[in-house]
C-alpha cells in the first residue's frame, strides 16, 4: 500500500551508501519517491524504506539524484530546461529560497537531462544530452560556451538512443554512454567520444524489450556503476558487471518495486 499522500512524506531510514533502487510516481497532480532502503527489493512500507515528497509533479518533470554540495545524495527534477534542487535534504520541495533553483539549462524539447561527477570531485552537476551532443555545467548551473562549460560528442545520436551515465573504470569520475533498445555502448576511457567496441564499451543484449528503461548504480558496493534495466516494476541488475545476463542466481531481479504505469525509475 502506498501511504495517504494528504501528509508530506520525509522518511528515510537505514539509508544507504549507492545502488539503491527507488521509485518516482505522480499521485493526484504531485510526485513522491519511494526507495528500498533495506534493499529486499520489495516495498515495505514508510516505516522500513524510504518516503520523500512532495516534490515535483508537472506533467514534463524528470527526477534526479545527486550529490550536490558534497554533504550526501539529494532529490531534484528538470522541468523544460529549469532544474529543482533539494539542497536542506528535507524531501519536500519548500521554495527556491530554502531549496535551490537553475534556470534555463536545456529547454528544447528533444533535451534529455543527464547529472554526473564530470571531474571526480565527489560533487555532481548537472546537464543535458541533445541528440548526440552533451552539454555538461562547470559547476555554476549556467549554460555557457564550451570553452568554460564541458561539450562532449559525438556520442550516440539515433532517435532511439537514452542517455546514461556512470563511473564504469571506478577511477571517481562519472562517464557517459547509451543505451539503444538494449544494446549499451559506454566511454570506457572518458574522453566523451565514441571511439569503437575496441577501446570503448560496447554491451550487446541486456534490456531491449518495449518500454524497458536503463537504470545505472553501484549495485555491488565496488565503487564501479553497473548497468540493468526496469520493467514494469521488475528490475534486473548486472550484480558481476560483466554486461551478460546471467540470471537471478547471478545477478539481481527484483519484481515489485513499481509497476503503476507512469512510474519512473532512479537509484540512489
């Protein structure tokens, strides 16, 4: 059961370091997030995993998690280029006073917003993918030119492609990939282009079903992000990183965190 949503939700207990699995839904015109904090992979109320919001709820809202002022991982949406950041850690949006708010960063509608660690600083900024072209913040949440701001590219660019992002060497700096209808292809060496199955990642069947929607997190505790995907409120997680599904036995499937249509998957 999901809780009355006539309260604001803030609960969060046993959270965890990363590879937390969670669930962004939008309830009567808001949105809540709910996380597997004792990671089961099942949800067991409020009282045991994790509640947050409202926060967010329009009809265009992309839900992120970051680590934004280096003091632990927050919430956040992108709404057509404006970014809204839960900086209190409260779980509820207050106003740009108390939390914090971006302007104008993306906006155009074929615009995919993407956050990561672009330097390994242990702080994460924002930025966009815009078929095939990333655009990604320096740090100050304005959209500049790419001498001061990071331009990256071209790396993916078909109509079908998503962007990921993730630490796929473990060195502390986030990188990006695609994924195509199941086929993943990541910047193994970071230089923000495609360069070939041969020096870069290339991962050849894992998702690909309709509707299937990559998910990215350090599911082992290993300091490496891993790939997997979510459907329809299963997951399937690549637990041994080596980009084959191996099974449940091997890697992770969880089958119950989500499936009301229009949830949105994010890991922590």
């Amino acid at each position: 059961m999901i809780p009355d949503i006539s309260l604001p939700l803030r609960l969060r207990v046993n959270v965890p370091a990363a590879g937390i699995i969670g669930i962004f839904r939008k309830e009567a015109g808001l949105a809540f997030w709910y996380f597997d904090d004792n990671g089961n992979g099942r949800w067991d109320g409020c009282g045991t995993d994790g509640c947050l919001g409202p926060f967010g709820g329009g009809a265009g809202d992309v839900p992120l998690i970051g680590n934004w002022d280096g003091k632990g991982k927050r919430i956040a949406i992108y709404r057509e280029g404006d970014w809204f950041f839960d900086y209190n850690g409260s779980g509820t949006w207050d106003d740009c006073n108390h939390n914090v708010c971006k302007k104008g960063f993306g906006g155009s509608p074929e615009d995919i917003p993407v956050v990561g660690d672009w330097e390994g600083k242990g702080i994460d900024r924002i930025g966009f993918y815009r078929n095939g072209s990333w655009f990604l913040d320096n740090g100050n949440g304005i959209l500049e030119a790419c001498g001061v701001d990071f331009c990256l590219g071209p790396f993916g660019g078909n109509p079908e492609d998503l962007p990921v992002v993730g630490d796929w060497t473990g060195n502390g700096a986030s990188k990006i990939g695609i994924y195509r209808n199941g086929q993943w292809f990541l910047d193994a060496n970071g230089n923000g282009k495609w360069d070939g199955c041969g020096i870069d990642r290339c991962i050849e069947a894992f998702g690909g079903l309709p509707g299937d929607l990559p998910v990215v997190g350090d599911w082992a505790g290993d300091g490496i992000s891993k790939i997997g995907f979510y459907r329809d409120g299963s997951w399937y997680l690549d637990y041994d990183g080596n980009g084959i599904w191996d099974g449940c036995d091997v890697d992770e499937c969880f089958q119950s965190f989500g499936g009301i249509p229009g949830d949105l998957p994010v890991v922590y």
